[in-house]
C-alpha cells in the first residue's frame, strides 16, 4: 500500500485546511439567522440574502477562480482568496446593518470560489494512482465534515456567546494555512496561461441571474418584471458564454466533457449533491421548526454523518483507488437513498433515537462511500495542467445543483414545510440519490493506470522549515 511522504502529507493539509473554511461558512450561518433578523432587522429577506449571495458569487465565480488558478499558480492563488476570505469573515461579524452583512457575505463567496479550486488542484499536481484516491479521501472527509459540523457549531455559538462569532471561527484555520503554506514550496512555472476575464463576467452574471429570478420567484411572482428580466437575460448570458467557448483557450475548455469519466461524473455529481443539499436543509428546518429542537440539537442530529465520514472517507478512496470507482459511485448513492426513506418513519410523535438517527447512520456509511470515489473518479481523469479548472466545474456543478433543489423547495413540499412536505422532500431526496447511482453506473469506468511519472517537487521544503515564503 502505498504510504503518504512529508511531502503529501503537508499538502493535504493546505489543501483541508483551505477548503475546510469555505465549507464550513456555508452551513455555520444556517442557525444563525434568526438571532442575525433580530438583532439587525430585515426579517425573512436578511436572512435568505445572508445565505445566498454567498451562494452566488461561490457558484458564479468558481470556474473563473479555476482558471486563474491554473495561470497564475495554485499557492498565490490560495494565498489571496485566504486573506480575503478572513477580511470578509471580519467585515461580516461587525456588520451594523443587512445591507453591510449581505455585501461582505458576497465578498466571503467570491473569496471562497478562489480557494477549493487551488486546494483540490495541489492534491491532483502531486499525487496519482492510489496515493491521490487517499489523499482525496482525506480531504473529502474533513471538507464534509466541516458542513455537517457546521450547524452544531453555528447553535454553540448563538446560544452560548453571539451570532457574531459564528464568522470568526474562520480566523485561526486561515492563519494556521498561511503559516503552513510558507512551508509549501511546489514546481510551479509561468504557464504564460491568459484568463478569459469575458467569460469570466458572461458566466458570473448569467449564472447570477438566473438564480436570482429562482430564488425570487416564490416571493415577487413568476410574471414580476424583475424575474422575467433577469432569467430570460441570465440565460441569455449563458447561452453567449457557451458559444464563446469555442474559441481559442476557453475559460471552460469544452473539450472536458470528451472524457467519459468527468462527464458522467459531474452528472452523478449534479443528482447527489442536489439531494445532499435538499436532505440537510430540509432536515435542519423540520427539526427546528417541527420536532421543536433547540438551534444546538438539530446542528447534534447530524453528528453521526460527521463521524462515519472522517472514519469511512479515507479507506473508501484507498479501496475505490484498488478496485475503480464504479462500484462505490452505485452503492453509495442507492444506499444514501435507503437512508433517505427511513425519515419517513418520522410522525408527529416525534422520536429521535428511532426516527432520526437509523436514517444518519445509513446516510453517512453511503455518503462515505460516495464522495471520495465521485471527486477522484472526476479530477483524476483529467490531466494535472487542467486540474484547477476541473476542480472549479465540479464544485460548480455541486454547488449549483444546491442553489437548483432549494430554489425549488416551495413546490417539492408542497407548499409548506410540515409533516408531509418533509416526508415529500425524503422521497425526492431518495430518488435524486437513486438517479445518481444509476448514472454513476452506466458512465463510469475504471480508468487505466498511467504509467507517466509525475514530476516529484524537492521534498526538502516540506522536510524542513523553509525560510522565506512559497514561490508560486
């Protein structure tokens, strides 16, 4: 079995700690919202803006983040979406007013769209085979771990100190990865690479747009000028930026899409990440809002996915990296579905210990055996000099299936969010799941083991501290 160096070990640490940040502020601030309405105003908008501009300009700029990560070097690139998402985290906890809050949660998500690409990106540039399905189940149980963590943290902090402090969790992780990328020294040459900026703006505000009009479309009416204008533009938008892909270096080379294993993959991803988002949110709410859990109860019901996670996630991409990732990319998903439909047990007598945490359980042994194999089956595909931007569609793609599923949680519940929408939203979950599966299944397959050496960066960096910072 082969071993993690000095080397590979710093790197996955950049690598978590990177994107442990970006993961974590997506879901900490979901119990935090109503202390936030009623301490700044703004009622139920303050609180869904809180949420999506961060969303949005995650989603909208990660694929420009990719590319910028792949001309100008992964370790700069990770270095400045660092000391930006800490000043956003800052501006965010002293927000005086929504307005200031939404700006600055805008800000932590264009930070953020710098950061998973070019953490993703080092792991792929200096690992391969086996080592890199390892190396990436590491990163995907932690990562994970910091979103389903997140709502317990979030509830911590708001019953227990202030929803202020709920962004600065970031503070210390972002200074430990700073210090650590000091250490970090990797090959990375001018690639005299050009960023598409066009492209870059085409997609941001297409993508903007059109999940503006989603999101709005429940509150201002499907016929709202505002809705009509900004959808049918933003997907006009898109439809340009998608013919400009055909030019010479693309900000989304097309080309991608060629590889059976990043196409299929980022299908499967679109299905399972859409039902992972739909699951957590759903659940988080009903919790709150129909069992009658406190803020830090419902972040504790998930507590067993986050466990099985950082036990599972590592042996499962060291076994998808043995045996393909085929099989787990099927099972995985099928048996998250089962896990799915076990919330139907829950009634209006409610019970935790029966109702609640059998379905956990199932979930995290699926999505355990889901996620590493998905993320290695995707990047793993693609050659290192593109890794970046094939990291940025994929996290696109997951990131936009979330913003997709909930933008239609109205109609999937029914409505409302009782009893019987939630028990609607298990059985969508536990179908989006089962899709996922089915096309893992029929699109995926092993990929043929490179016998291309990758060139291996001096470990003496990483063997010993290093005196000056990370050349990038």
């Amino acid at each position: 079995m082969a071993s993690f160096t000095r080397l590979h070990r710093l790197v996955i640490a950049v690598a978590v700690l990177a994107s442990f940040v970006t993961f974590l502020d997506g879901t900490v601030v979901t119990v935090a919202l109503p202390a936030i309405s009623r301490e700044l105003g703004g009622g139920i908008s303050t609180q869904q803006w809180a949420v999506d501009s961060y969303l949005i300009t995650l989603s909208a700029l990660i694929l420009l983040a990719g590319s910028v990560s792949d001309a100008y070097g992964r370790v700069l690139v990770m270095r400045i979406g660092l000391l930006a998402f800490g000043l956003a985290s800052i501006a965010v906890a002293a927000s005086p007013s929504p307005l200031v809050l939404i700006v600055a949660r805008a800000a932590q998500g264009a930070a953020g769209a710098l950061l998973v690409p070019s953490s993703l990106a080092l792991i792929t540039a200096v690992m391969r085979g086996e080592v890199q399905s390892r190396a990436i189940g590491v990163w995907t149980a932690f990562t994970t771990a910091a979103q389903l963590v997140g709502p317990l943290l979030g509830g911590l902090f708001v019953d227990f100190l202030s929803w202020r402090f709920v962004f600065l969790i970031n503070v210390l992780p972002i200074g430990v990865t700073l210090a650590l990328l000091t250490r970090l020294r990797l090959p990375e040459t001018s690639r005299r690479a050009t960023v598409d900026w066009t492209s870059g703006v085409l997609c941001a505000l297409g993508l903007g747009g059109v999940v503006f009009a989603l999101i709005e479309q429940p509150h201002l009416g499907a016929g709202s000028p505002a809705v009509l204008v900004t959808a049918i533009g933003g997907a006009a938008l898109l439809v340009v930026f998608l013919f400009r892909q055909r030019r010479p270096r693309p900000l989304l080379p097309l080309s991608l899409f060629r590889v059976r294993n990043f196409a299929w993959g980022n299908v499967a991803t679109l299905f399972v990440y859409a039902a992972l988002s739909l699951n957590g949110f759903v659940v988080g709410v009903y919790l709150q809002q129909g069992a009658g859990l406190k803020a830090t109860e419902a972040g504790l019901a998930s507590l067993p996915v986050t466990i099985l996670m950082i036990l599972l996630s590592s042996r499962a991409g060291r076994w998808a990296g043995r045996l393909g990732p085929r099989l787990f990319m099927t099972v995985g998903p099928l048996v998250m579905a089962v896990g799915a439909l076990l919330l139907l047990t829950v009634s209006e007598h409610f019970d935790y210990w029966w109702q609640v945490l059998p379905s956990m359980l199932v979930l995290g042994v699926g999505l355990s055996l889901t996620v590493a194999p998905l993320t290695s089956a995707i990047l793993g595909s693609i050659d290192e000099s593109r890794s970046g931007i094939a990291s940025a569609v994929n996290n696109a793609v997951s990131r936009v299936a979330g913003l997709l599923v909930v933008a239609m949680l109205a109609t999937i519940v029914g409505g409302s969010l009782d009893l019987d929408g939630f028990h609607d939203a298990a059985r969508v979950t536990a179908a989006l799941m089962a899709i996922g599966g089915v096309v893992s299944w029929i699109g995926i397959r092993r990929p043929a083991v490179s016998t291309t050496p990758i060139a291996t960066p001096d470990p003496a960096p990483a063997d010993r501290p290093d005196p000056g910072p990370a050349s990038a």
